[in-house]
C-alpha cells in the first residue's frame, strides 16, 4: 500500500496497529515476492497441481480427509519437502462455522454482518476479525473464508445478513478493516463473493447485467477498496455471470481488472462448486475450492496434462502456484502455524456483545419509552423464542457455541446441507438478560403464536417488549419484507392493546413495519450473535447508549425497489445448490439502478423510504456543524460534532456529494464514528476519496472541472448544512 492509499483510506491497515501487526506475522511485500518465487521453481508440476485443488474437508460420499485435518470447509496439501504447509480452511465472516457440530466444539458467534456494518466502526471490525482468527488458529485452520462485501443491492437476498450495507464506501473500509484483524493473527482471509452477488436464487446461473462504468463505481469499488485496505491473501469468486460469463471464468473480471487493473498478487479461489472447465484457469480462477462438488478436479490431472503439452498453461501454473505461495509467506501462515489449543469464550464473548451493542439501531423511540424505566412491575415478553436464545442466519457462515443451539427447526428432512439450513439460535435468552436486569419486576412470556391470546396479556402488563423474526440463509432469498409466520399480525395486536409496546428485530435485513405506528418504540437488533441477549438488554435498560446507524435504507415496499418482483421468483425452484435445469439461465437487469444502489437509488426517484441509510436515533442529543471540503489532489472535510445531550454516546458524521458538474447526485463521501461525553466537542478530519467524485470511463475514472457541492448529515435523507468547493478536472487509469 503506497503513502497515496495511506491518505484516502480512512483507518487504513498502514494505521501503525496494522503495520506492526502485518510485520510480526509475515513476511514484507518484497520478501514474499521473491520467497514465492523461488519457492515455485523448485517445483515440479505435480507439485504446482498439487496446491491448486482442494476439497470439502467433511465427510462426503467417499471423500477421504487427510489423518489430522480439520473438518472444516477445505483442505489442500502442502509440499513438505519445500517447507509449505497445508491450507485448512474455514468458514466464515462470522465466526469458526458450526458445520452441524462435527468437530464436536463451538466457537464464538460474531453478530450479522449487517449487525457490523450498523457500527461504522473500522477499528471494532478490525478487533472482531483478529478475535474470530485468533479462534480459528487455535482450532487448526490457517484460511478464514470471511470478508463477505457484496453490496446489498435487494434487501430480499438471503446472505444479504452476511454483506456489510449498500455503500461502497463504507463496505470497503470496514471489511479491509476486519481482513486486516483477521491477517494479523497469521490467518490468510479472503475478500468474497467477487462479483456482483446479491441474490440467492439460481445462484450457480443467474446472469448479472450491468455496464462496467457502473459496475467500477459501486460493487467493484467495495472490492477495490477493501482489496487496498486488508491486502487478503485471496478473493473468492462468485457463482453467478457477469455478463453473460461465469464469474469464477470471467476474464475481463479477474484477468481485466483485478489482476490487470488493480494489480492484485494474491490468488484467486473458487466458490464451492463453481468450477465449469480446466480453462478456467486461462481466464484467470487460481485454486478449484471442494473440487467433489464439481463435475470434475479440472484443476488436477487435466490441468496438469494441459500444463506438459500447452505453454500457456505451464506459465498459468507457474502463476497460479506462486501466487498461493506469496500469501502464505505474506501472512505468516508458515512461521506462526496454527496450533490446536482452547480458546478464550470469555474473550470472545465480550467482543460479540461490543459489537452487538454497538451495531443495535434504535429506529423509533416516541415519547422516550426508552431506556426502559426500572419501576415497571409487569413486564411482558412476547414472541421469537426470546425464553431461549437469539437468532442466526444459515448456511456456510453458522457459527454457534459450546453445545450447539439453543433451539434448532429444520427446515429440510435430511441431505449434506440440512444441517447448514437449519434455523438456529445461540444460547443468549433475551428473556434471562431482561429478568436479570430487572429483579423487582415480574416478568412474563408468551410465545406469540396466537395474536389474541398476547393482546389479552399485554393489557395486563406495565409495559410489553414483542420479538420479530426474519430467518433468512444462503441459499434462499425471501420473498417479500413481511415477518414471517403472522407476527406482523402479533406485533399489530400487541401494539393496540399496550401503548407502551417495544419491538425488537431480529432480521437478516430491512422489513416492513405496516405496525409502526401501534407501538412505542422499534429497536433493530439484527442477528446479535453469542451475547445478543445480553446486549438488546443492555440497550433497552439503557446502559448501553444506542449507537448503530442503518448500514441499508429500509424501503417503505417491495414497489420502490428497482425490481418490485423478485427475479426467479415464478421460474426457477429454490434450492441451497442452486443449479437449475440443465442449460438454465436468468438474466438479472442490474442497469435499471447501475450504480445507484440503495439510498442512491431512492434520491435519484425521490422516493421516501420507511428509513433511510444512515439513520439511527439516540438516548442523547448531537449537533453537527462547521462543514468544509478542501479542495486538491487529496481533498478533505472538515466538521464538528457536539453531544449536546445529558449521557454520553457516540455519532456517526456522515458527509455526502449532492452536487456536481453534472448535475445533482447522493453518495457517501467521507464519515467518521466519534464518542462524545456530554458536552463535549470534536472537530473531525476526515479524507475523501477521489474515485467517490469520479465516473469511470474509456479513458478511467474523470472528475469534471467545476464545483461540488457537499451536505453534512444525520443520515442520506437528513442533510443538515451544506458547502461547495471548485474542483480542476482529472483522469486518470491504472499503471500496468
């Protein structure tokens, strides 16, 4: 990373904790440059082949798993004779994965990454990656498959809960963030799902269509900067088209631009079961990942045959090898290997429940309902399983602690994956945290499934806290914004019998809330992972000051989204694999928003959603002022936050292009998280990347001559005071 990045990228890993972590743990750039490359010519081919295929280290049909691998998400053998050592790789952004307990131990489970990007927090993403990787070590495994920054572009996707938020920006920063807490604990971490990956259904065909000029200016640019900030040893590629190509073979993605373009030296890993042919590998795909998933071990022997008779493919494996070996010594794999010892579940524990705290969204809070007041005498709990833990989203990230789930419903009869499509939740109990926090009160429950039978006992109760749910997972996208199972339908009942209802989400994404207006105060808690309980009390009590800010904009509808109907919806069968019919294909129009994604998309149609990107409410009060950009090469803003409340809590400056040359406009330029004490004031400075004031086109990315106008804001849709700075064109590409 050059002085340049240093400057643009806030938090960036050349912060001195970054730098000196990187430098215990592995080797410099050069050093694992040239350690690779002599490391690769004294290889043979086989042993070039042997590092470029790997399998899903479970047991799976005839599948053999090496005598102490761990089970986990792969394995690739080492060349013991040159001194490399095994990848051992696992699942995933949020945690160690569960893999249905076959290892017999849990892990500690980070909230959603919808949960993590609510923080804004590069620094706390950085911790959770280091934690989750000191984890990982200790359990075996040098690979961590995290670093999930697909931008939401439909809050119906089903991973959408593992992705970030809807911004570039801010999805490059905190997941180049959390890669470099991963990577200094000698964990290689990869940056997924490249690219274009927003939904589920018909996963392994589905087409995305977009032009490339709004393509580098909104998914890419996530990748590109997350890609400067964490340096991951590797970047998974995606199930689906781009353009008409698969992405794990699309050469204008990986060959053109991230290789090419962004002059990325880390290698590139399949998807699990994405690899279609041996000449993936010419069009730029490094490693085949769960080869038995595949039709075929295109990167074994029919790579290796192509190798012994092709030229292109010698030089391709020679290429392909190397890069897999300057990770390794880049991170530290070799010197610091993992070793299997206990881990801290305390330690761990207590980031989770930080970050939980920190990423809870306080959305609607009339009449100051909250912070909970400690005279209640009778406090009813409704609904979401709250009397025994809190939910998770499924699939290949779950992750879950010492002795499983607290409540397990499957929701397939059996198969590999039913037990990654199982709808689990973590031994946190809402309910045990609200009756531990509240002593004097008596504290009841009731599950919720009939909407009379809770609106009868909410009006017996001082005050009522109703849980919603949205289990969402890889594999399926939701069809609609609804909470499932008629708990709108609860919520509404609950609402109109006890004014003083408090809801708490628990959701994969953004919901409707045709309730909204029935109850006191709406709390988004996301999936809060190994300490959720804990922490959706200590919010509600008030001894955590919310301070998440939506990572997503909340649509009023499914009718202000670029594509109201689902795509797939009516045509193609839901499944976890996702293959399709033979010769399937769907075509997504990803060009109806191109680069206007989420709260972009909602200023260009103006269009009011139900909450926009950026918004969360607080227990204080804050004042924002004194905005300024500086023009230049390197611009910059400047603003002022005051708490100017009675408790101390924290803010997030959000600053917004909303004018330029060409026009009005709404992007995420710069922003910054700050605690405050009452009272207290502080002046931030805060660089802005100049690809955010840029288009991309022919000749790379332009800024027009002429002026900028930038607004200082609450969030996307409260903009509070506004500037404009005069700025010389400039174009510029990418050194070859």
């Amino acid at each position: 990373m050059g002085p340049w990045l240093c400057r643009v990228a806030l938090f960036a890993a050349c912060s001195p904790l970054a730098v000196a972590a990187q430098a215990h743990a592995g080797d410099t750039n050069n050093d694992a440059d040239r350690r690779a490359a002599t490391t690769e010519a004294a290889m043979t081919n086989e042993e070039r082949v042997t590092l470029l295929n790997g399998i899903l280290a479970m047991p799976l049909g005839d599948t053999k798993i090496p005598e102490g691998a761990p089970l986990g998400a792969g394995y690739i053998p080492g060349i013991e004779r040159l001194g490399v050592p095994a990848l051992t790789e696992t699942d995933a952004s949020l945690g160690v994965s569960y893999i249905g307990g076959l290892r017999g131990d849990g892990a500690t489970a980070l909230p959603s990454g919808m949960a993590m990007g609510s923080t804004w927090s590069p620094e706390l993403m950085q911790k959770g990656g280091a934690q989750i990787a000191g984890e990982a070590h200790a359990k075996g495994f040098n690979v961590l498959l995290a670093g999930g920054i697909n931008l939401v572009r439909d809050p119906r996707g089903g991973r959408a809960f593992e992705y970030l938020g809807e911004d570039p920006l801010h999805s490059g920063l905190l997941g180049g963030a959390a890669v470099a807490g991963i990577q200094s604990r000698s964990v290689i971490s990869t940056i997924k799902h490249f690219v274009l990956n927003p939904t589920e259904i018909g996963r392994q065909f589905h087409n995305g269509i977009i032009d490339e000029g709004a393509l580098r200016m909104s998914d890419l640019l996530a990748f590109e900067i997350a890609i400067e900030k964490g340096q991951p040893g590797s970047v998974m590629c995606a199930y689906n088209k781009v353009n008409g190509a698969q992405a794990c073979g699309n050469d204008r993605m990986l060959n053109g631009i991230l290789k090419g373009d962004w002059g990325y030296k880390g290698w590139v890993m399949s998807d699990w079961g994405s690899v279609r042919a041996t000449d993936f590998a010419l069009t730029g795909l490094d490693q085949q990942s769960g080869s038995q998933l595949d039709g075929a071990v295109f990167f074994g022997q029919p790579l290796l045959d192509a190798a012994n008779r092709d030229k292109r493919y010698q030089r391709r494996i020679a290429d392909m090898s190397r890069r897999i070996l300057r990770s390794i010594y880049a991170v530290g794999v070799d010197r610091n290997p993992p070793r299997k010892a206990p881990i801290d579940a305390a330690a761990g524990a207590a980031v989770a429940q930080e970050i939980a705290e920190k990423g809870i969204v306080l959305l609607q809070n009339r009449g100051d309902i909250l912070p909970l007041a400690a005279t209640a005498k009778r406090i009813l709990v409704v609904g979401g399983y709250a009397d025994s833990g809190v939910l998770s989203g499924a699939g290949s990230s779950q992750t879950q602690g010492e002795g499983g789930p607290a409540v397990s419903l499957p929701t397939m009869k059996d198969g590999v994956f039913s037990a990654l499509m199982a709808q689990n939740y973590h031994r946190s109990s809402p309910l045990d945290a609200i009756r531990a926090r509240a002593p004097q009160a008596e504290v009841v429950f009731r599950d919720g499934r009939y909407p009379a039978e809770a609106a009868v006992a909410a009006k017996n109760a001082d005050l009522v806290i109703v849980f919603g749910t949205q289990w969402m997972t890889e594999g399926l996208d939701v069809p609609d914004l609804s909470l499932p199972q008629g708990q709108d339908a609860v919520i509404a009942a609950v609402g109109k019998a006890n004014p003083n209802t408090v809801v708490v989400l628990e959701t994969g994404g953004p919901v409707a809330m045709p309730w909204k207006d029935d109850v006191g105060a709406i709390v988004e808690a996301w999936y809060p992972g190994a300490r959720g309980g804990e922490a959706i009390a200590a919010v509600l009590f008030g001894d955590v000051n919310p301070s998440g800010r939506l990572p997503v904009t909340f649509p009023a509808s499914v009718a202000q989204l670029p594509r109201p109907a689902l795509p797939g919806a009516e045509t193609v069968e839901p499944s976890f694999a996702g293959h399709g019919k033979p010769g399937q294909t769907l075509d997504i129009d990803y060009d109806v928003e191109g680069a206007d994604v989420g709260y972009r998309w909602f200023a260009r149609k103006d269009e009011k959603p139900l909450y926009p990107f950026g918004y969360g409410l607080s227990y204080t009060s804050f004042e924002r002022s004194g905005l300024a950009v500086s023009g230049g090469a390197s611009p910059t803003a400047s603003f002022t936050i005051r708490n100017s409340g009675a408790r101390g809590g924290a803010d997030v400056g959000q600053v917004y292009l909303i004018e330029t040359p060409k026009g009005k406009t709404r992007r995420l330029a710069a922003f910054a998280r700050v605690e405050l004490k009452p009272g207290e004031a502080r002046t931030l400075d805060v660089p802005i990347d100049p690809r955010l004031l840029a288009e991309w086109g022919p000749k790379g990315w332009t800024i027009a001559p002429g002026t900028y106008r930038f607004a200082l804001g609450a969030s996307a849709e409260e903009l509070i005071e506004e500037t404009a700075v005069t700025l010389a064109g400039n174009t510029w590409g990418y050194r070859k």
